[in-house]
C-alpha cells in the first residue's frame, strides 16, 4: 500500500528518461528482441544494441503475449525505467510493503506459458543476493555478476534453473575511444555516496575527497541521485571546499565527462570477487580516461595495467600530485589500450552473445 502511494508520487515528481523502444539495429543481434524489467542504464545500452521493450505490470501480457519477445530479461533493479518496479523486486521492510509482489510473479508465469525464456540477472552481488532470491527463483535462466554466489544460487533456486556468470558490460555506442582530450585538469566522480551501506566504498570516497581538498585540486561531482528525494539524506555527499556538486547527467553523456577530466574517479562497492566491477570502470577505460580506482580482486584479474590502482593514503595523494601537472606517456599508452582491452571483451554484444548461447537462441 505505501508503495504504491510513493510509486504514484513518484511519477509526479520525477522525470524519468525514455528509452528507444522497438527500434530495429544494424549489427548481429539487431533484429533480436527482449523484453525487459531493468533499470535505465541497462535498457538505454540494449536499445543501441538490439530490439527491445520495456515492461510494466500493467503492459506485460501485451508485450509478451503480441510482440512476442525472443525472451524476458530481468535484473536486479530496485525502481525500474520509468519506477514502475520500486518496490516489487527488491526485498523490502514490511512498512512498504503490507502485501506480498504479484507482478513480477505472473510476469514470469505468463513468459513461461507462452513459450518465452525468462532470464534474471543479479548486476548487485553479493550484497543484494538476499534482496533479489526470492525474484531470481522463479526464472529459468540466472545470471550472476559474483561467480563466489554460483554456489549460493544452486542451493536456493530449483534443481532445473540454470545459474551461470555474467559480467558487467558497456555500450561502446555511447562509450568510445577517440583520441586524447583533456581539457579540464580536475578530477571527476559520476555516480552515488552511500552513508549507511557499503562502508569500504564510502572510507575510499572520502579518503579522495580529502586528498583534493589539501591538494587544492577539484572534484566535480555529478551525483545519481541528486533529482532524488532521499539524496539530502542518506545519498547526501560530504561538504569539501574542492567537491563541487553537479546535477546527474544523461548516461550517454557521461562519456564527455570522461574524456575532458583529466582523472576518472571508479569506486568498487565488491572487491572480494574475482568477476565483479563496475559498469563505470568499463565506461571510463572505453573512453580513454585515466582510471583512479580502490584495489580489488576483480581489478588485479581484468583492469590492474589500464588504470591506476591505489591502496593507501600517501598513494593516493602522490598519484594526484603528478598527475595535475598532466599525464605522462605511460599514462596515455595505458588508457588506449585500456580502451582496446575492453572494447574486445567486454562489449553488450559479447554478453548477448553468452546469454543466447544459454538459452539456445
């Protein structure tokens, strides 16, 4: 009930973006469709690739019933394109929910009878593993940016599900490498502060923060959730004389950002796996931009010798101390074959490429 009540505010307060739906693409999956229930970065990145329509509760039989999707891909989003799902994936206080979600439920029931592969995706582990399970069971297919959760979903979800790994990717239609230009020697930070959750991505945050502040060197924030209600609250950035606090930007100009900062701020909230980064790491290497990022596992694997890997204070406070005079060489050579690197391997196409082989597209 009081969901539904900040669901209906919502559409009132916020102005959602619109993604291209049903638009035919070039290239090997551009005549492939999917239905979806995502976030928008991940619907806006698949309609450059693919055909594609997003789903409500109140549209997905039309949808899935006349359009007839190749399958249904869900992910762990906790609002949805246009906030449509706040709510009714995610685990959430009873306060907010005083009857249990149907929607997603007979979503599924219903791809199923029609004959139509449902697919969930978990971009959020391990942290929010709890938050989507009960969701993940349902489908047929799920994926897994954490492989240490494969073993976690094999003893909850039905013996016939099939779990599988699947790393973040980007949309190099939207992020590309084209030459070098700097025109800002200042650093940058696209994406959310977190005061009560995540405390290791916080404590690397303000260690940044700091370090710009005595360095006299300027951060320019372009803070997610700033159009948000709850942003002055537990999303609310510190105060820094050097910390200047922009709006969000359109995901697709985030690229621009990128390639006139001079330093790229990435924050991994996972550093225990093996395969989880963040979708912004990608961006940044497929742009060409200098990468200062907090060490993990995931990193030392795919990324430690495309961008700069910091692991204590006087570290941190060094590699800015060179780099605002301008990069070096070694600098640049890194960040192209950064952008090369990913390009290869970690496009949407390679990960459509993986799921259809799965569901035997």
């Amino acid at each position: 009930m009081v969901g539904r009540v900040i669901r209906k505010l919502g559409s009132f307060v916020y102005d959602y973006p619109k993604v291209s739906e049903d638009a035919q693409r070039t290239g090997r999956f551009g005549r492939l469709k999917i239905a979806l229930v995502t976030d928008y970065f991940t619907a806006d990145c698949l309609s450059a690739e693919c055909r594609v329509r997003v789903m409500t509760p109140a549209n997905y039989r039309d949808v899935i019933g006349n359009w007839k999707p190749d399958f249904v891909l869900a992910e762990s989003a906790f609002h949805g394109v246009d906030g449509s799902w706040r709510y009714e994936l995610a685990k959430q206080p009873k306060m907010l929910r005083l009857t249990k979600p149907k929607a997603i439920f007979s979503l599924v029931e219903y791809a199923k009878q029609a004959g139509v592969p449902t697919v969930f995706w978990n971009k959020d582990d391990g942290p929010f593993f709890e938050a989507f399970i009960d969701v993940a069971k349902a489908f047929e297919y799920v994926f897994t940016t954490d492989e240490e959760c494969l073993d976690r979903y094999r003893q909850h979800v039905p013996e016939q599900v099939r779990v599988d790994t699947l790393v973040m990717p980007f949309q190099p239609a939207f992020h590309s490498f084209t030459g070098f230009n700097f025109t800002r020697n200042e650093v940058c930070f696209t994406g959310s502060y977190y005061r009560r959750i995540l405390n290791e991505r916080r404590r690397f945050l303000d260690m940044v923060f700091e370090i710009c502040e005595r360095n006299e060197l300027p951060l320019n924030v372009f803070d997610r959730n700033h159009d948000r209600l709850s942003h002055r609250f537990e999303f609310r950035f510190p105060t820094s004389s050097q910390v200047r606090l922009h709006g969000k930007v359109a995901h697709r100009k985030t690229a621009s950002i990128y390639k006139s900062h001079l330093v790229s701020i990435n924050v991994n909230s996972v550093t225990s796996s093996e395969t989880m980064f963040s979708r912004r790491l990608l961006e940044i290497l497929a742009c060409g931009g200098i990468a200062v990022t907090n060490p993990s596992r995931a990193v030392d694997r795919h990324f430690r010798n495309f961008c700069h890997v910091v692991n204590s204070y006087d570290e941190t406070r060094d590699l800015f101390a060179r780099l605002r005079h301008g990069p070096s060489q070694e600098d640049l050579d890194r960040a192209e074959a950064g952008a090369k690197y990913v390009r290869e391997n970690h496009t949407w196409a390679h990960r459509l490429e993986q799921i259809c082989a799965v569901v035997k597209i």
